[in-house]
C-alpha cells in the first residue's frame, strides 16, 4: 500500500491528564489546527504540522485531505456485550431481573451461527460507524458466538478481544456450561484465535453469581496457562447482587475477593462497574494491576449508581470507558463519555474534556496493555483513527463557530456528538467507513 499523508486537524493525548496538576493540562496533549499525519504500511509514521512530513517532490506519498474535519484517535470500548445488541432500550428493572427478563432470552439465540454471524456483521457495521476501532467484548456462553465474531473481525482486520461466556448455575438450562466444558472450549478458542492477526482472546466468567468455584478455579487455570490472555469479569454493580455473592461466596472477604482469592486478578484483568467497593477492594485492585471498565450509560439506565472515578485514580488504577451495551444505552463514545461527564457532575467533580478522550483513547489503551499498539499517533502504533466531521449537523457547526479552545470544541462534541459526526473510520492504514 502507498503511503499516506492525511491532511487536517489532529489532537490525541500523549499522557494522562487526570494525574497532572497543571492549569490547560497542555503538556499531556498535542493539536495541530493544521496538521499532518504520515502512515505507512497499517503503522504512523509521524504527525506534525502541515509541510512538516515530506518533501514538496515525494510523489511515492498519497496526499489524502480532511477539510472542516478533526481526526483523532480511533475510540476504544473497555466493555461491551454484542449479543446485547437488541436488548437496548429494555425498560423497567435492574440488574438481576433485567438479566432474566431481556439478556438470557436474547442470549439463548446465539446457539445459531448463522443467527450469531448476521448479529456479529450489524454490531461491527455499527461499531465502526460510531468510530471505535477496539473493544473487549463478551460473546454469550456458546463458543459459535466467539467463531462467529472473530471470523467478522478477521475479516476486516479490526483489533479486537473477546471471550466465551462461562456461566455454570443460576442461569437458564440452555445458557449454563460446566466447568470442564467451560475449560475446554475456551481453551480450543484461545488456541483458534488469540494471537491471530490483531484478535486477543479473554476469559470471561460473567460474574460471581452465575461461576460456581469450581467453575472460577477452570477459568483461572486457563490464566495461569496462557498468560497474556485477558480476563473481563463484572465486579460491584448492584447492591442485590452484591447480597447474593455474599450468601453464595460465603467464606470470601468482600466482592473482589472472590475473583482475587480464585487467582483472576491480575494485569490483562478487565473489572467492569466497581460501584460499590470496599477500601480493601480498592486497594487489592491496584496492588493485583488490575483494570477498571467505567460504564456509566449502563450505569445511569440500570440505576446502579455512580463510578467514583476520583478513588480509581488516587489509586493508579487503570480505567477505560465502556459502553456496555446493552444495559448501556448505546455504542457512540460520544454518548459514553456524555454520561461520564453527567456520573461526574452529580458527585460535584467536573470531569475534564480532555481526560474524558484520553479514557476513551489511550487510557482505554493502557487498561487493555495496549498501550504501545493503540491510542494515540505516537510514532509507530496501528493508525486506528476516525474523522470527524465538524459541520456535521448545522447545530454543531454553529456551536463550534463558538469555542476558543480545542477542549472547549472537545467538551460541545462530547455533549451534541454522535455517530453524525464520525465521517470516517480508518483502521489499520485502511478506511473501514464513510458517511453517506
Ligand atoms: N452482570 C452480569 N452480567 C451482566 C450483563 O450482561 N450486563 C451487566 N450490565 N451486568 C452484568
Ligand atoms: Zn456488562
């Protein structure tokens, strides 16, 4: 492939602006109002400003322009189910009876692969038009789920993660495994996928109160086994179902213990919510290297409550957002990090634009260890990136003919941006989709 100088305006977090004290944060962000971005071979070259990257002469480069546009780094998705694809929009309960009414009857269907694929293809179109290029998504209990969802990422060369569901008991009969089976069919899908091409693979207990031990014990096996594979879990959501892990995990300390004291927390562990933690969980969170999955669309719908995304970070813990569709009400990080902002907000902190992106980019990066493939435009990562398109709607132009800063333009498409604004999604080198 040729390569590929892209034309426009650039803005991309080089650190994360939530662990610095300075006023404007500028030194953990680069924008160029004019700016260039040199790819070659699916990989970044450099970004600069424009006439910076290559000679007036180079005829080898292709000159590609992005006028009324801003591109930033593909967005990131710490936490999304697909099969939940049409369980969105599901009213009136929460969590454990939404699971039962909404989740397991749609999740049963996905036994079907040809039911799987047609699902798999429309979250992926949908993924892309929504300008996120990798997510840590979890496939239902069936391993054609996983085939089926990997073989659409193969396909389109996307960098993804996801697992098999592993659930062995306060489910319905048609949804439950056991441990052996659990063990076995993920380990044959960790040996199919993880490490293809940009494909990762995770091991994926739903949560503690659908795992018997044993069944936690198979999955941790799997860990020690192959130890650069994920782990994504559900952790401290919802105070019914933080009861029922206690009666059914009666000897642990608390939640997290559970997990920790079954050998699954560790880097390349996935915990999504951690609403209602403990100071020991906290603390046993950050000394395991384990990642959070803020979710806080889910969270609001659910009625779970509110991510204390200042205790996650007096604790150094690694936190990318989530979509977690379907319980999250949809897959735009545009509408992820709105509801950031909101979760935020009510519990009087006002969460900066900047370190709403970078959670949505290279924080989301750093919580998935891939932090040195994806995020952001340093020289040599994957170019995974989205243009945005700045006269999207006549209401974004004129609200951005307002603003004076790029974090002022960032915060008013944070709050009216939607899959409107993505005008393209390129992923590895190579565009992956256009607005028509
Ligand atoms: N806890 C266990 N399973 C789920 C799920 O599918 N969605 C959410 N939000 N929480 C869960
Ligand atoms: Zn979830």
């Amino acid at each position: 492939m040729k390569r590929q100088l892209h034309r426009g305006a650039l803005l991309h977090l080089i650190a994360d602006p939530g662990q610095c004290e300075e006023p404007g944060k500028a030194s953990c962000y680069e924008y160029f109002p004019d700016g260039e971005l040199l790819v070659e071979d699916g990989h970044i070259v450099a970004t600069g400003a424009r006439g910076t990257l290559i000679n007036g002469r180079d005829t080898q480069t292709e000159v590609i322009e992005h006028p009324h546009s801003l591109l930033l780094p593909g967005f990131i998705d710490t936490h999304v189910h697909y099969p939940q694809l049409d369980v969105i929009a599901s009213y009136g309960s929460q969590l454990l009876e939404w699971l039962e009414r909404y989740v397991f009857p749609e999740e049963a269907k996905f036994g079907d692969p040809t039911y799987a694929e047609a699902v798999a293809k429309r979250f992926l179109t949908e993924l892309l038009a929504n300008g996120t290029t990798t997510a840590l998504v979890y496939g239902t209990v069936h391993p054609e789920s996983v085939d089926a969802f990997f073989t659409e990422c193969e396909a389109l060369n996307l960098r993804m993660i996801a697992g098999k569901v592993l659930m062995d008991r306060n489910a319905p009969d048609t949804l439950r495994d056991d441990p052996e089976r659990a063990y076995a069919q993920s380990k044959e899908l960790i040996e199919r996928w993880h490490g293809r091409g940009r494909l990762a693979y995770a091991v994926t207990p739903r949560f503690a109160c659908t795992s018997s031990p044993e069944q936690l014990e198979a999955a941790a096996r799997l860990l020690a086994e192959y130890p650069d594979v994920y782990m994504q879990t559900h952790l401290s959501e919802n105070h019914d179902e933080i009861r029922w892990v206690s009666e059914l995990y009666p000897e642990s300390l608390n939640y997290f213990d559970v997990y920790d004291s079954a050998g699954l927390a560790r880097k390349r562990s996935v915990f999504a919510h951690c609403i209602h933690l403990q100071d020991a969980e906290w603390n046993r969170l950050a000394e395991t290297q384990s990642s959070i999955a803020f979710c806080p669309s889910s969270n609001l719908f659910l009625g779970s409550g509110l991510f204390a995304l200042n205790t996650a970070r007096d604790h150094h813990i690694p936190v990318g957002l989530g979509s977690d569709v379907g319980a999250g009400t949809s897959l735009s990080c545009f509408h992820t990090m709105d509801a950031a902002y909101k979760t935020q907000q009510l519990q009087n902190v006002s969460l900066d634009p900047l370190e709403n992106l970078y959670l949505a980019t290279l924080g989301a990066a750093a919580s998935l260890d891939l932090h040195d493939k994806i995020g952001n435009f340093s020289a040599g990562k994957e170019a995974d990136f989205v243009v945005l398109d700045l006269n999207a709607t006549p209401q974004i132009a004129e609200r951005l003919k307002r603003t004076q800063t790029i974090s002022e333009t960032l915060f008013a498409l944070i709050t009216l941006g939607d899959d409107r604004v993505v005008g393209e999604t390129w992923s590895f080198g190579k565009r992956c989709y256009v607005r028509r």
